[in-house]
C-alpha cells in the first residue's frame, strides 16, 4: 500500500490543486473529463491525507461530477480517505 502512496497524492493533488495542465479550475469546477476518468480512491487519499472533512469533500466532488452525469465511488472515496488519514498520521 505505502509503495502505491506518493503516485495516487501526485495525481490527486494534480487534479485538485487547479495547478496548470489540471483539470480543475480555479474555482473548483470539475471538467467533464476528470469526472468520467477520476480516480476516486487516490481523490480521497489526497482529501485524508491533507486532513479534509470526509462527509464534506466527498459531496461537494460527488455533486460537481453529478452536473456532468458522473456517478461517484463512494466506497473508493473513502477507503483512499481512511488510507490517507492513516498515511498522515491522523
């Protein structure tokens, strides 16, 4: 688990930082593309690790995804949220 860790946070904060060349506006908003290919594990390792409020994170990214016609995985979301906490020591 621990090898897989630091490439799903450098992909999660890519696309969620809106960092250039990511997905993510600076507003927030999610494209249609990063719903229909997001990776909802690493997503929630990234939200755990940086100490985010699961219930909270996890809707605001399921509804933004919703407006795009995208399904949320919320048992992913939240094993990479508990594995993320877990990894920062909380």
């Amino acid at each position: 688990m621990t090898r897989f860790a630091p490439p799903f946070l450098a992909l999660a904060l890519a696309a969620c930082s809106g960092a250039p060349g990511a997905s993510v506006a600076p507003d927030g908003a999610i494209s249609r593309n990063t719903c229909n290919t997001m990776d909802w594990r690493a997503v929630g390792f990234n939200h755990g690790y940086r100490g985010l409020d699961p219930e909270a994170s996890f809707t605001m990214m399921e509804n933004r995804c919703a407006g795009h016609g995208f399904h949320a995985d919320r048992d992913g979301y939240f094993e990479g949220h508990a594995a993320g906490a877990a990894r920062a020591g909380g």
